[in-house]
C-alpha cells in the first residue's frame, strides 16, 4: 500500500511539473509577443520621424539647413539602432515560439483518450498556424523596412558633403519618394501590430472582454 501510494505521488508529482513546463513557456512566448510588439512599434515611430524630418529638410525655404539637417540624422542613427533590438526580439520571439509548439506537442502525444487527443491535435494545428501568418507577416514587413532605411542613409550619405540649398533641392523627388514608401510601410505597421495583438491574447486565460 505504502508503495502504491508513493507512485501515485510521483505521478502526480511528473504530471504538474509538466503542466508547470508548458505554462512557462506560454508565458514566455507572451511576454515575447509582448517585446517584439512595443520594439517594433518604437522602430515604425522612429522611422516616422526621419521620414518627416526629411520632408521637412526638402521643403525649408529659409533659414539655416544644419539644424532640420541634424534631426534628420539622429533620427535615422536611433531607427537604426532599434532595428537591432527589433531583429532580436523577433528571434528570441521564434524561439520561444519553438519551445512552446514543442512542449504543446509534447503533452498532446501523452493525452490517452482519442477523441481528446484528436481534438487537442487539431486545436494545436489551428493555433500554429496562426503563428505561421504572424513570422510570415513579420518577414514582409522586414523587406518593406529595410529599402527604405537604406535610401534613407543614402539621402544621407548624399547630403553629408553637398548640405547646400541645390544639394537638398536635388533630392525633393527621392523625399516625396520615401514618404509613399513610409505610408504602405506604416499601414504593414498597423496590421503586424494588430496579428500580434491578436496571437498575445490567444494566450490569455482571462475570459473577460
């Protein structure tokens, strides 16, 4: 009996460390969702502004360049620099992502009963799925991003040594040019933005609106 009793509670004991698995990693994946979507909020926001301040440059009549100039590049340099963090949120994100699917999976091929485990396989399909659109979305808006920063450092690299009132004007349809690519950008913005707030409320437990 004695005996009975002390593989019961090592049973009990393997099954809720397993459940504690899985909900670490689903609250890791969250708190990832979570990062990588206030990063690339902040990168869309910093873009935004050496956008505009680009468009402010080409379109000053009067006044000193050097100065619109200046918030021109410090705006790119911190686009830049949280493009870096972004690119690492969304890897770490994919990880966690990984480690999620693979416990999930895990726990559905211990599940007994058929008709529960066939529902939860087919529940555990849907949901990464979903994922799977989310990574694809993300990726589109990186091919988006990433030629326009570019033409932006080569605005930049173009005016470094000609920030003359002819230098700036010479560029007035490459700037009309960024801000066309900054708004189909910035619509990819909003709908990533809105897929990841989605897929972080799948995560949820609350049952509130």
């Amino acid at each position: 009996m004695k005996t009975s009793r002390l593989v019961v509670l090592a049973l009990l004991a393997s099954s809720i460390t397993a459940s504690s698995f899985a909900a670490n990693a689903q609250d890791a994946l969250a708190a990832s969702l979570a990062e990588t979507s206030n990063e690339i909020a902040r990168t869309g926001n910093q873009l935004q502004t050496a956008v505009k301040s680009l468009e402010a440059l080409t379109s000053q009549t009067t006044g000193d360049l050097r100065p619109t100039y200046q918030s021109f590049t410090t705006a790119i340099a911190e686009t830049q620099n949280s493009a870096k963090f972004t690119v690492d949120r969304a890897a770490k994100m994919r990880d966690d992502m990984v480690n999620y699917f693979t416990k999930w999976q895990s726990e559905v091929a211990n599940i007994n009963n058929p008709e529960v485990k066939a529902s939860a396989q087919k529940r555990l399909t849907s949901v990464q799925q979903g994922y799977e659109q989310l990574t694809g979305e993300l990726a589109s808006v990186g091919q988006q991003f990433r030629p326009l920063l570019s033409d932006l450092n080569d605005i930049k690299a173009a005016l470094d040594n000609d920030l003359t009132v002819g230098g700036v004007k010479n560029l007035k349809k490459v700037s009309q040019s960024a801000s066309k690519q900054m708004g189909d950008l910035h619509k990819s913005f909003i709908g990533v933005l809105t897929r990841l707030n989605e897929t972080q409320k799948l995560l949820g437990s609350s049952t509130g609106k």
